[in-house]
C-alpha cells in the first residue's frame, strides 16, 4: 500500500513523492475499515443484556469471549460494506475518508480482511460460547451485507428499517450466550433498537441529504420532503419509548428500570415533536437543527441500556 497526497491545483508546488505506508498506517486503514464507532454502539447494546440473562455479572469468560467475537463479527460486516460501497463512499462527504474511498486499502484486501474476520468469529463462537451465539452472528454478517448493503441500501427508502434488523442482533447474541437459548425479554429489547434506528439515522441522512442524492441512495429524507421525515420520526419514536416501557413487566424490571425508561422516553418524544412542530412552522434546512435529535438518541440509547445493566444488580441488592 502506497499513501499519495491528492493531485495538486494549477499552479500550486510540485507534489511530495509518494511515501511508503508504514506499519501504523496499516493498521490505522483496517482498524477505520472495521467501523469501530459503529461497533461500539453494538457493544452498548450486548453487554447489558448479559446482565439480565445472568441475572447480575455475567460469567467472565463468557462476556470476554462474546464481546470479542461480537465485535469481530461487526467489523467483519462493515469492512465488506466498505468493499461494496466503496464507489459511493467516495461522493459523500460523511464518508470520502473512509479508507475503501480514498484506495488506502485495496478492494481484495478489504475483503479478505472481512471475510478472515467472518470465519474467525464464528469459529470463535463455535469454540468459546455456543452454537446458537454463532448462528446468530452468522445471520447477521449475511444480513448486513446481502439483505441491506446490496439488496436494500440502492433501491428503497425502507433500507434503514429493515437493514436495521443486522444492528439488533447484538441484543440476541448476548442473551444466547449467558443462556444458550432465546426468551421474550431479548426480543423486546431488540423491538426497542429496531423502532429506535429509523428516527436516529433519518435525523442524520437529513444533514447529509445531498451527500446521499449525489450518491444516489434513496434514504427517506431523499425522497420525502422534511414533514414526511419527520413525522415518521415521532411515530418510530413513540414506538421506541413504548416498546422500552413493556421490557419493564417482560422482564420484570425494578422501579429504576422503568422510571429511567419513562424519563428517557419523554425526552426523547418531546425532542422529536418540537422537530415536527418546527417544520410545520416553516423552518427547513439547517435551522430544523437535526443534528440535536441524532445526538439525544445515541445518549437515549446508552443511557437506557445502562439502566438495563444496572437494574439486575438492584434486584439483587433489594432480595
């Protein structure tokens, strides 16, 4: 790999020859390729799951092992959506930086690194946790990539609410391995990132909506106008925040759970409401101010998945 500077502009100094990649640029290019903003996200929702299937601190080994094959297992996925959306990496703004995009790492060795990372995480499960862990991590690379990345991403709006689906998968892949089974208190737990995906990655694609129309992927806010958007956000919303509500008797959580879940839930409507009301006001654009409602779902969901691991340990405490 040879790491170049871009073409110069008409009358600008002559450009510095091409410098040999060091080891740390390798590892910079794969590590980048792995998504690994991404794979924390999944971590946040797989590690407080193991606290409920456990019904307090997960065996050790087991959460290592898990949270180390999962995440394997996500960036296996991200890197051969790295090799497959490389060409439209390179229109969007977001992601011309990504390493696919700017040929840091070549396309074979993309998917190589994807595939090795695929075959190794399974095999880790397969060896380490349990048959059922590995199935559904399995379903979840081959999700991601065959089902969202080439199927839906280029031809529906829908792609993020049904794409979706890989990024809860976390949630059945930390319960399987603490239980080597599946229960109802998972599947509400992944209903709770399926109804809270569309609204915090349209909230985005708003911000970037010429990046994707460039590009020519058709995420809603592409094809549909601000209140459209929007209004759909304070539907998947008001999903997310009911669907966190039934996790409470489900489970059979204590008062935290659910007095954290109501109070994250009111914020999190609220904020989606204003953005309607603003839009039905008249404002657009950049003054909807998008960006604010992306932010408070991302701590929506981390906080309300930290009360999900903390709730256990007061179970516990209380007898």
């Amino acid at each position: 790999m040879t790491l170049t500077n871009r073409s110069p502009q008409a009358g600008s100094p002559t450009p510095e020859a091409p410098r040999k990649a060091a080891l740390g640029d390798y590892v910079r290019a794969y590590v980048a390729l792995s998504k690994p903003r991404v794979i924390e996200l999944l971590l946040i929702t797989t590690i407080p799951v193991m606290f409920v299937a456990a019904g307090g601190v997960p065996p050790l080994w087991t959460a290592v092992a898990t949270l180390l094959f999962g995440t394997m297992s996500a960036a296996s996925a991200n890197a051969m959506n790295c090799y497959i959306d490389r060409d439209i990496d390179r229109e969007m703004r977001r992601t011309r930086q990504r390493p696919g995009a700017m040929d840091l790492v070549t396309p074979k060795g993309a998917l190589i690194y994807g595939l090795a990372l695929a075959i190794g995480s399974t095999v880790g499960f397969l060896v380490f946790v349990n048959v059922l862990s590995a199935t559904l991590s399995v379903f979840a690379i081959l999700f991601y990539i065959f089902v969202y990345t080439m199927l839906l991403k280029r031809r529906t709006a829908q792609n993020v609410v049904w794409g979706g689906i890989a990024g809860c998968m976390p949630v059945l892949i930390g319960w399987a391995a603490v239980t080597n089974s599946l229960d109802w208190a998972p599947f509400v737990l992944f209903l709770v990132v399926f109804f809270w995906t569309p609204p915090h990655t349209w909230t985005l694609a708003m911000r970037y909506r010429e990046d994707y129309a460039a590009a020519k992927v058709p995420m809603l806010p592409v094809v549909a106008g601000d209140r459209r958007v929007l209004l759909e956000t304070v539907l998947y919303s008001w999903a997310t925040v009911i669907v966190s509500l039934i996790f409470w008797p489900v489970a059979g959580t204590t008062v935290f759970y659910g007095a954290v879940a109501l109070i994250l839930g009111a914020l999190l409507v609220v904020q989606a409401h204003r953005l309607l009301s603003r839009s039905m006001a008249g404002v657009s654009g950049a003054k909807l101010k998008t960006m604010g409602f992306f932010h408070l779902s991302n701590a929506y969901l981390a906080l309300l998945f930290t009360a999900v691991t903390i709730d256990p340990l007061i179970a516990r405490l209380l007898g």
